[in-house]
C-alpha cells in the first residue's frame, strides 16, 4: 500500500493540533474535578483525545502497514544494563536541573509539589488511578506521538534536527518556563535511547519509571535537598553520580552500536532517506526550527507560561 500523505505535509499538523488541544485543556481547566475519581477520569480521556486519537489516525492517513515503521519488540537481557543507566541519567540530569536553578536564587521547579498533591490524591482513590492516569497513560501516548511518530517522521533531516526537534516540542508542551530545561534534557535521553535500543517500549519503560520516581520519590529527595541547610553540597554529590551514570549510560550505547556493527544485533528502525540540497546541514536546521509549526508552538509556548 502507498502512502497517502507525505509527512512533510501533515506530520507538523499532528503536532500543532496537539499543542491547541492542550492549551484548550489547560485554558478551560478540563482536568479538575470535584472528586480524585473525577480528576483522574478526566485526565485519562484528556491524555486519549489529545495524544491517541490523533496519533492513531496520522498513522492510519499515512499507510496501512505504518505501524510497522514503529519499533515495538520485547525487552532484551543485554539492554537491562543501558536501560538502568538511562533512568539514572535522566532522574538525576533532571534533578540537577531542577535544584541547580533553585540554587542560583531561581524557583525550585516544583515537581516535588506537584508529587505531594497528587501523593495525597492518590491516598483518597489508591494507587492504581495514579499509575495509570499519571504514570503509564502519558508515558504510552507521549512516547508514542513524540518518540515513535515524530523521531521517525524528522530523521529525514538527520538525527540531530529528529531529537533536537522531538525534545524541544516536549518540552513546551508542558508550558513551564521554570521546567523547561529539565524537559527538555529529558527529550533527549528519551531521543537518544531510542535511537540506541531501537524499541519503543524502553522508552515507555524510562517515561514510566520517570513519572513514577517524580511523584513519588521527589518529594522526599526535594525535603531532604532543601532541609538540608547546604544545597550546594547536595548538589555536588548528585553532580558526582550524574557524570558517573553519564558515563556508563555512553558506555553502554557504544557496546549497543558494536553489536550493531558486527552483525550481533540487528538495527530496527526503517531509515528515511535524507533529504538532499536544501535540507541537509544549516538548512535542515532553519527548515525545522523556523517553520511556521515550529514558531507558533513556541509563541503557545510563551504566551501560555507567562498567562498561566
């Protein structure tokens, strides 16, 4: 079967429909509720209207066999190491981000408060309800749309624009200045992992796990950072084990790719072609980031973190 739409034509309308329904989402408040079981119903509708529903539907308007373009296969042994490294990576990058701008006299991006509300949620309907409206559901649907979809549909301008590009619509899609970065580091450990292992579900796993770790364990790391009268040394021995889960996480990636490249693995992804002439190098760069989808998701992006 042929594709029935190019991707350089509806693959940026898939996004930029993503970001208008959740500023209508965050616009009309439509995921508050009277009660947790209410909150949480919303929230898991929410997620399908704005994430799946869309993604299912560019997948079915691209091909019948496009499914197939996206990497799902089950976990292998010899990445249990790099996936470990991974999350280390990205809960303590994010950790640094977060508490180092606190610390040079910023706000601390409060994912800790947010994990305490919602801790304290989780104890009036159980556990359950926060796994999968706040943990497993974002972590499918956004994998999905940003890591499954968008990774393939931008690796024709070459795997940096892919990730840059992927990491950065993550990242303002939560419309939060004072967690930008942290987002946005977490876009790309999630990018290049999936470049790395080549399966979409280690990236739900990493997602999952993230989510899981920032409502339930930052909370008590925030209480214990901040209570602990001297931020800055904190700051160093999560600096310290950070450039250590670096540096395994590199470690790891590289021994995935030698097996790659001596035939013991075998490289899942279809590549795209790459672009020739005007979209390779500096123009691949300005046709991504100064398209007219990319400038409107980042003008949302202002407009809704200094208005909400």
């Amino acid at each position: 079967m042929t594709k029935r739409f190019k991707s350089a034509g509806i693959a940026p309308i898939l996004i930029l429909f993503v970001f208008l329904m959740t500023v209508v989402v965050r616009v009309f408040d439509l995921t508050s509720g009277k009660t947790a079981d209410e909150i949480f119903a919303r929230t898991v509708v929410s997620q399908i209207v704005i994430f799946a529903l869309p993604a299912l539907f560019y997948c079915k308007t691209r091909s019948d066999s496009y499914f197939t373009n996206i990497p799902i296969s089950t976990m292998q042994v010899s990445r249990v190491i790099f996936i470990f490294y991974a999350l280390a990576v990205l809960v303590s990058g994010s950790m640094l981000i977060q508490y180092g701008v606190y610390a040079i006299g910023g706000s601390a991006y409060s994912v800790s408060t947010t994990g305490q509300e919602i801790s304290a949620i989780s104890r009036q309907s159980g556990f359950g309800y926060v796994f999968l409206a706040l943990g497993l559901l974002p972590a499918v649907c956004e994998e999905f749309v940003f890591r499954g979809i968008l990774l393939y549909e931008y690796s024709q301008y070459g795997k940096f624009c892919a990730i840059t590009f992927s990491s950065l619509a993550f990242a303002m899609l939560h419309f939060s200045l004072s967690g930008f970065l942290s987002y946005f580091f977490c876009g790309l450990v999630l990018g290049f992992s999936f470049y790395v292992t080549q399966n979409l579900l280690v990236n739900i796993l990493l997602h999952l796990a993230s989510n899981i770790f920032s409502i339930y364990v930052m909370p008590l790391v925030s209480q214990m950072i901040l209570g602990a009268g001297n931020v800055f040394f904190m700051l160093f021995l999560i600096g310290a084990f950070f450039i250590f889960s670096l540096a395994m996480f590199f470690r790891e990636a590289s021994i995935v790719y030698w097996e790659y490249a001596v035939g013991d693995a075998k490289m899942k992804i279809s590549n795209h072609d790459t672009k020739k002439g005007r979209t390779n190098g500096i123009y691949a760069i300005s046709e991504v980031f100064l398209s007219p989808v990319f400038l409107i998701c980042a003008l949302l992006f202002i407009v809704m973190s200094l208005t909400l």
